[in-house]
C-alpha cells in the first residue's frame, strides 16, 4: 500500500490539480482516491492494472464533484430566487404602505366635498352615480370633484 502511495501520489495531484486548479483541493482529492483505494485492498490483488484503476477512481471522484457542484449551483439559485421575491414583496409593501400615508397626508389639505368623493370612488369603489346619490349631488359635480382630488394627489406625489 505505502509502495502504490509513493509511486502514484504525484500522478493523481497533478492529474487534480490540472482540473480544479485549487492546490489544497487537487490534494484532498488525491487522499480521497486512496481512501478509496484502501478501502478496496482486499481487492487490490487481483487489479491487473493499478495506474488505470486509480485513474478511473481519480476520474469519477472527480464527475462526482462536478455533479455536486452543479446541483448545489442550481440550489444555490433556487433560494437566492426566493430570496430576492421575498425581499420585492417586502419592498413593495413598504413602498405600498408610505404611498397610502403620504396619500392620506394629501387627504387632509383637500376640501371636505373633494376628499369624500375620492374616498367613495377609491376606498369603496363607488361609481359616479352612486358618489351623487349618496351626497346629494349631481353626476357631474362629483367627477368634477374627483377629477380635483386626483390633480391634487398627483401633484403633491410629484413633490416629494
């Protein structure tokens, strides 16, 4: 055992480090095919070819690696997504939330008649009509006051 070590531990180094590039993991790599190979010495006899069989050892470790790798790219992926969706809806709600004060905000400097139809159109969804007939008014006097209020809005939105 100690014989085959000597003799192929430098062909397996630079067999590794010519694909990982990495000096620490090319000789991790190398250790990992001879605890592979130790545990198979009972075996180890009747190998007619040594150089070929630490080669494939060599060579599926290292697929196996990759495969790793790969799977833990796509999972990597996969949870930065999630991460980033998180953090948008987050976000979103944040910005949501300052919208609706800063909303509210501009409520309070608009005429009484101004900010009741823009809170039966916008909060309760009422139509024109219905905006008219709860307050008494005519249709066109309450897009009027509508078409008012939202000026405002934009305008004090725009300001900040």
């Amino acid at each position: 055992m100690e014989q085959v070590y000597t003799e192929y531990r430098e062909f397996l180094y630079r067999f590794f480090i010519r694909h990982v590039k990495i000096p620490s993991l090319a000789e991790d790599f190398a250790q990992d095919v001879f605890i592979k190979f130790w545990q198979k010495k009972d075996s180890a006899d009747s190998i007619e070819n040594i150089n070929a069989w630490l080669f494939t050892l060599a060579r599926n470790h290292l697929t196996d690696h990759y495969r790793r790798l790969a799977s833990e790219k796509k999972y990597q992926e996969m949870v930065w997504q999630e991460m980033e969706r998180h953090a948008n809806v987050v976000i979103e709600e944040i910005y949501k939330k300052e919208l609706e004060d800063r909303i509210a905000a501009l409520l309070q400097t608009m005429p009484r008649r101004q900010k009741e139809v823009y809170e039966l159109s916008r909060e309760k969804g009422f139509s024109l009509e219905e905006i008219a007939e709860a307050l008494d008014i005519s249709p066109n006097t309450a897009k009027n006051h509508l078409v008012e209020s939202l000026k405002s809005i934009r305008a004090g939105l725009r300001s900040v």
